[in-house]
C-alpha cells in the first residue's frame, strides 16, 4: 500500500478518542472491506451536493472505492447545478440572525437558501430544466423509460451542460459516476426540484409519469444488483446523514430473505453511518446499528460504527484517509 498523506497522518496520529477515534477506526474498515474484495456502498441523504462533496467523492468514484451510490433525488439534482452555476451561488454566514422580511428579499432574488448557502433558481434550476426537458420529451416520443439517474446521465453524457460549466469537472460527482456509468438509486426522486418540474409538465400534458421509472423498479433492480454481487464477496454500507437515502436501500436484504425467501441473501459486511440525529422515541436516523439487527439488515458480527458529528466535516475526512491524502 502507499504511504499515508499528511490528512491521513494528521487523523491517524491526532483522532485517538470518541467520535475522532471512530471516525479513524471506520475509515479502516472501510479500507479492509475494499481489501477484501467486497464492494461499497455510499448513501447521501441532508444537501452534501451543495456541501460541495464531489471535491473527494468524485475521486472516491475515479478510484473504484465505492460501487454503487443511493442518494436523494436532491443531491442527485444539486452536485449538477454547482457544476454550472456555481459562480451564482451566494454564501450568507450570518443566515442565524436573519429575519423573516431577510428571507422573503432572498426568494424575491430568487435565491433557494440552503442553511449559509444560498442556490440560484434561474442559473440552477431553470438552465437545466430546458435541457433535461427536451431528453424526458424525446424518451417518450420514442416510446422509452429511464430511471431519473439515467436521463442526468444522458444529459451530462452529451455534452449539452459544457457551455455552462463554472468548476472544474473533476470535482463533479455526479460527471465521474456518468463518465463511470456507476449504478445509483434514487429513491424519493419525486421529493425534489426536477421531480416537481417532470409533475409540472405532466399535469400541463406534456409528458406521461410513465415516462419515469418508478422506486419499486429501483428496489427490484437494486434486489438483482445485490443478488449479484454478493455470489462472492460482501457489500458494505456507509450511510451519510439519515431519511430515506439510508433507509431505502438497506432493506433489501431483509426485502431479499424475508418476503423473497432467499434465505442464502447475505447480510450487509460492514454498516457506518455519519449523523447529527441523537437516539430518542422511534427515531431512525438516531437508532443505533444494534436496531438493525433485530430487521435483519445486519449481523451480529458485522463491523458497525456511527460517527456522531456534522458529515460535512467527517465525509471529506474519511475520504481523504481512503484516498491517502
């Protein structure tokens, strides 16, 4: 192996305790489960697109340390807008202290407020709803159906998007998976600004839901994708943040044993997850891995961590140990 980076010497030598140490001890097994020749998958729930994740997931995806992506249908839309409106974004640190009049002159700006992030609605959202438009209109003229993944990839992947670019595209996430034709699930796509723009033009007539695969097709090619890869080797599962981009996909492995019968399914090798969400009454989010147990997600002698801290911060840190920097 090569030698560690000076992030990877830093966490190394500096995170010996608590959620420090668990950060470490995580991003080691993460290390080992690749080793092993087991595959990995990365959950991204919160607005880690708009964190500006891409800077080390896209060479997470370059580098093969991780195989397959399940993310909302936001960050799936949002990793794409900072690709070309990123100049237009506007950071706004004292958002604590704004009042509600400050908020109203932001959405008449139109500027979208994510926490100290505010995205712009017309250079974000409006540049590519013209473009992702015409890809849904010719799938369906053509009597085609995609998964909400494949027609961004279709988009990225003509090279439409290019005028507009305002990074470097090697820190677009969502670039790197297309180029990669990494699988990803999204499920809940309905639950974001392009899913809202595709019911907008269904309700006008203009185009049919059909034209959109649906999330019981993403389980079921997601119950396949498992099946698969599991004949030889594990599959692990590193969730950021909670909702449904955690939740969605770890159940097809009790979906798999319990309501298929298949009993041989394997159970998840290796569980972290990344969240700020504290246990209490019924929570999932703040549920310790143990919970996942009694569901039939994860073994008794699974390597479970949780790293009780903000993913912003923690993500990137883990990614940097992977990728020895």
């Amino acid at each position: 192996m090569t030698t560690k980076g000076p992030i990877s010497q830093f966490v190394t030598e500096h995170y010996k305790h608590f959620n420090a140490a668990t950060l470490v001890d995580a991003a080691k097994a993460y290390e080992q489960q690749l080793e092993q020749g087991n595959k990995m998958m990365i959950t991204l729930a919160g607005a880690m697109s708009t964190a500006e994740l891409g800077k080390s997931l896209a060479e997470m995806i370059r580098q093969d340390k991780v195989q397959i992506i399940t993310c909302t249908g936001a960050n799936l839309e949002e990793d794409i807008m900072n690709l070309v409106a990123h100049s237009h974004y506007r950071r706004v640190p004292d958002y604590r202290d704004f009042t509600p009049q400050q908020e109203w002159d932001l959405l008449e700006q139109g500027l979208n407020r994510v926490t100290d992030t505010c995205i712009p609605e017309e250079e974000a959202f409006r540049r590519l709803q013209k473009h992702i438009f015409e890809i849904w209109k010719a799938a369906e003229e053509a009597g085609e159906r995609y998964l909400p993944h494949e027609y961004m990839y279709k988009m990225l992947l003509s090279g439409v998007l290019e005028q507009y670019y305002e990074i470097d595209p090697k820190n677009s996430w969502m670039l790197a998976a297309a180029e990669k034709n990494l699988p990803i699930v999204v499920p809940g796509w309905e639950d974001s600004t392009m899913g809202n723009i595709f019911a907008s033009y269904c309700l006008k007539g203009e185009l049919k839901p059909s034209t959109m695969k649906s999330g019981i097709e993403y389980m079921t090619w997601l119950a396949d994708w498992y099946t698969e890869n599991t004949q030889d080797n594990g599959i692990g599962f590193f969730q950021i943040g909670g909702g449904i981009a955690g939740d969605f996909p770890i159940c097809v492995v009790p979906m798999l044993y319990q309501d298929m019968e298949r009993t041989e399914t394997p159970f998840w090798s290796y569980f972290c997850q990344i969240s700020d969400s504290t246990t209490s009454y019924g929570s999932y989010s703040g549920a310790v891995p143990n919970e996942k147990i009694t569901w039939g997600k994860l073994d008794i002698n699974t390597p479970k961590f949780i790293v009780e801290s903000d993913a912003t911060i923690v993500a990137p840190l883990i990614f940097a140990y992977l990728l020895g920097w």
